[in-house]
C-alpha cells in the first residue's frame, strides 16, 4: 500500500537527520516525544512558547515535559542554533526579497551556497549551528508527517474491518459466495466516499498539531 511505503520512505529520512545529521539522540528523542504526546501536553508547550514569543522548537527542546532534562551545554547549543537560523533568515531575506520563503526554502539556499557564500555573510561556526537547527526543524516537521500518515493508514484498517464484519456476519445467515464477490468489489469503491466524510480520527488531526 502506497501509505506504508509513505511511512517507510519518511523514516529512512529521519533516520539520515538522527545518525548523519543531527548526531544528538537526546534532541531528537525530545522531538519525537512532543509528537507522540497527549494533544494537551502539545496545547501547553504552545502556549508556553508563544507567551515567550519563541520559536516552538526551542520551547520543545528546553521543556521538562519531554525527559531527560538538557545539559548545559545543550541548551547553549539549542539557543545558539537559534540565534544564528534567525541570522541567516535575516541575510537570506535582505538578499531575496522579492518573494516570502518557507524555513525549508531558506536551508536550501544554505546548501546551494556552500562555494561562495554570497547570501549568507555569517561565520562558519554559526552557520553550522544554524544548519543544526534546519535540520531539527525537519525532524521535526518529519515525525508530523509520519505521525499523520499512521492515523490515515489506522483510518483505512478500520474502514475495512469493519466492511469485513458486515460481509461476514451476512454470510453467517446468506448462502452463496455471490454475496461475498459483490462485497469485495464494493469495499474499494466505498473507501473514497468514507475518507472524504467527516472521521473523528481525523477531525482530531489539527488538535494534536
């Protein structure tokens, strides 16, 4: 199913970020387990950071909601990760300013520059520290993505479970395998209906964001 490869193909992706990029398993894991958590644990850790006026993933990284606790040293290197993105973001745009461009946008044009360095005058230790925080914003937009991929493929499992139940709790009391060829073909006509009705699995998807 096209789902399972998604979901497959996003975790090799995150796994490039954990082992070849980010090289930090505390960072990630605290990443992945603001994803993994309870809708109101998310709404608290939003609200935390906008009443700082902070970027959500620094809230996220610096939060005792998610253990363990960072050193020291990490929390320099998640606040100077911070400090120089905003840097780069702030030459990118002066350099660019024609059209507005997404985080992701910008990190791209980080790499693309890597020769010259025309867009981004900043010093090479803060631009790898800048480079650090792209990519826990990519883990971090990854393991959404993954997470959201998940609950449509649980969605489609209970469309047909339950589809199967029905065929067979009829076989149980009908005769005939005409009944069970007429539901088969109609189970994957049905699905696109189903997923486009409102669920309350995904009704929930932008609660748990």
């Amino acid at each position: 199913m096209a789902i399972h490869d998604g979901i497959s193909n996003i975790q090799k992706s995150i796994d490039v970020l954990i082992f070849q990029k980010i090289h930090d398993p505390i960072l990630c894991n605290k990443v992945k387990q603001y994803v993994k958590s309870d809708y109101h644990i998310k709404d608290a850790v939003k609200a935390s950071a906008a009443s700082k006026n902070e970027d959500l993933l620094v809230t996220i990284l610096r939060s005792d909601q998610f253990e363990p606790e960072l050193s020291e040293e990490q929390v320099k290197k998640v606040l100077a990760g911070y400090e120089a993105w905003n840097k780069v973001v702030e030459n990118v745009i002066v350099n660019r300013p024609k059209k507005p461009l997404s985080w992701l946008r910008v990190f791209e044009l980080i790499e693309e520059d890597d020769e010259t360095n025309h867009l981004c005058q900043v010093h090479v230790d803060m631009r790898q520290d800048a480079e650090l925080f792209a990519h826990l914003k990519q883990l971090l937009k990854l393991y959404l993505r993954q997470r959201d991929k998940a609950m449509m493929l649980e969605v489609i499992e209970e469309v047909f479970y339950i589809r199967k139940k029905k065929i067979w709790t009829k076989c149980a009391n009908t005769s005939g395998l005409t009944l069970v060829a007429n539901h088969s073909e109609a189970l994957p006509r049905s699905l696109p209906n189903f997923l486009r009705a409102p669920h309350p699995r995904l009704q929930i998807r932008k609660r748990l964001q």
